[in-house]
C-alpha cells in the first residue's frame, strides 16, 4: 500500500523540506493513521538531489478515522477515546520526556512535530539508520537480557516521576480503561479479584514511568542482539517497574524458556536497578523497592490474564506459567 498523499503534504509543510520516497511501516491500529519511512531532501529548492542531503526519518502520523472498526470487535466510544488519549500521551513522551533518555535506554529522538486538534504528526530518527534493524517475534532468554536491561536504565531514570500529562496508570490493559472486557470475563475466581490485585499494583509505595507497551515486537535490536532501543509510548504511565517485566517475558520467551528463565530475568533486572539507583537510594529503601516489585510480580501477571481472558479467552500468550503466576498472586490475595 501507498502512504497516503495527505499524509505526505502534512509532512512536508511541517518540515520545510521536499518529501522523497516513502515506505508504508504499517497502518496505525483500526484505521488510526500510519508509521512511514520517509526521506526527507535538505536542500528543498534543490531540483538536484544530493545523498550527503537526504535524511531517512520515520513518521508517524494520526488522523482519527470518522467509523473506527476494531479488529476483534472492540469498537465503542470509550475505546476511540481510549486511543485519541494514548496519541495524546505518546505525543508529549517524545516532546517532552524523551530527551531524558540515553544510549542504555535507546529511544529515538523527535525531529519534528505537530499537533492540530485530534490529529498529531512525529517524526522520528529512524532507528535502522542508527544500526537497530533486527526485530524479532520471540528471542532466547540470553537475547531477552539486553530488554531487561533497557527495562532497568529506563525505570531507573524515571523513579518517582509524577506527572500529569501520561497515563495515570500505564499499560494498555489497565482494569479502569478496560471496563468492556472485564465484563466479558466468564465468572472465575480472577474476576472476582480483579478490582484487589488491580489495587495491589496501583496502591505500591515505589513506582517509576512504565513503557506500557513492552512486548518484543516493539524494540529493535542490533544484527547481534546485543542491545536494543524501544519505540511505540502510546501508553507509558506511572507504575511498578514489573508489569513491564512480565509483559515483556510472556511476549518473548516460549512456554518452556519461561518456565525455567523467568528467574534469571528479574534476577538480572534488580541486580541492574540496584547498580543504577545507588546514588539516589539507600540500601534500605532499595530493599524495600525490590522485595515490594517482586512480591507484585504474579499481580502483573495476573493482571494481564484478567485482561486477556475478557478480550481474547484464546488468545496465545495464556499458558500455564501465566496461569501459575495468577494462582500465586490469588493465593496472596487470601492470605
């Protein structure tokens, strides 16, 4: 498919510079929009288009549809309002808190921007250019590491952020945003906890800014796999540092490599965070910090299955150890 010729005016008008050959990435989620690879002429009066004068950028532009058509059925008002308001945030993460981001939690930086009522255009460093054109649908647990680690650097650097302008409560599967699938859950003992491991998580006394998106699909990697950068920031937001954990995990790791790696990832995660927050925690609150996420753990888990088991009761990601994480956390929730 083209990139629509719309698209292409708007980013050129807000650029100042000529548009060249454009990719389609993909269509934004029911019709939202599109993600674009463009080349971007410096010298706009040029007819004579130099190499050393293109620049290779990814745009993302939103243009909300008239009728938004979910794939899986989820069309209703409090949804289309539920993506307006992730445009919204992700808009302000690359203006805003991006910059605080450094090489260990890659990010790419926003060149461009433009916001006009429900319609908002970024555009992007491409992160090919910048050597991160691996992507992936599952890794092995030691190509898992470098996501905790970006996981780490980024939680450490945005420990006790609050503020006002991201999610609340980050992840995409939050119980107060997805009301609808929730009462689509058949009645099961996670239902019925549903509204206290929910509490559990939002009421923990430690809480940094989450991706709230992290699974694998949305981090690109070096050719080795050694180090990786995110994108995709429509729902970060405050909370526990291992609701991206977990989501992550179940995303990238096999039933099996879950079952025996799981450890071996929030081992590598604390150990990370205890190594980047020295200065600015002590020992004891950081003790307080781990023991408070890793007891949380199962609650995240639990959590997304609460999620999943309303919205897609098939769905691939429910397995025995996600199933296991949430009768640990139910147990807890008894005692």
């Amino acid at each position: 498919m083209k990139v629509d010729e719309t698209h292409r005016r708007w980013l050129a008008d807000v650029t100042g510079r000529t548009v060249g050959k454009t990719v389609l990435i993909q269509q934004l989620w029911s019709g939202y929009g599109a993600c674009f690879r463009a080349q971007l002429n410096k010298d706009s009066d040029s007819t004579a288009v130099k190499r050393e004068n293109i620049q290779h950028m990814v745009v993302k532009c939103v243009q909300p549809p008239t009728d938004a058509s979910h794939p899986r059925g989820w069309s209703s008002r409090h949804a289309h309002e539920r993506k307006i308001r992730s445009f919204d945030v992700e808009h302000y993460f690359y203006t805003n808190l991006q910059p605080r981001t450094d090489e260990n939690c890659k990010t790419a930086h926003c060149i461009a921007h433009d916001n006009i009522e429900n319609n908002s255009l970024l555009v992007l460093e491409d992160l090919d250019v910048l050597g991160f054109s691996a992507r992936a649908t599952s890794l092995s647990i030691e190509q898992a590491l470098p996501v905790i680690k970006w996981l780490a650097h980024f939680h450490a650097t945005f420990l006790s952020l609050k503020n006002e302008r991201v999610w609340k409560d980050g992840t995409y599967w939050h119980l107060s945003t997805r009301l609808d699938e929730f009462d689509a859950m058949p009645d099961t003992p996670l239902k019925h906890a549903a509204r206290d491991i929910s509490d559990a998580l939002d009421n923990a006394k430690f809480k940094t800014l989450l991706h709230g998106d992290a699974k694998v699909a949305n981090f690109c990697f070096t050719p080795a796999f050694d180090s990786c950068a995110a994108v995709d920031f429509q729902y970060t937001g405050h909370g526990v540092g291992v609701k991206d954990v977990a989501y992550f995990i179940g995303s990238a790791l096999s039933k099996d490599d879950q079952l025996h790696g799981t450890d071996i990832c929030i081992n590598y995660y604390f150990t990370k965070l205890r190594s980047l927050l020295t200065d600015s925690l002590s020992v004891s609150a950081f003790n307080q910090l781990e023991q408070e996420w890793r007891q949380l753990y199962p609650f995240a888990c639990a959590d997304f299955y609460r999620f999943l088991a309303g919205w897609s009761p098939d769905h691939w990601k429910i397995n025995g150890v996600l199933d296991m994480h949430s009768q640990h956390a139910l147990k807890q929730l008894e005692k």
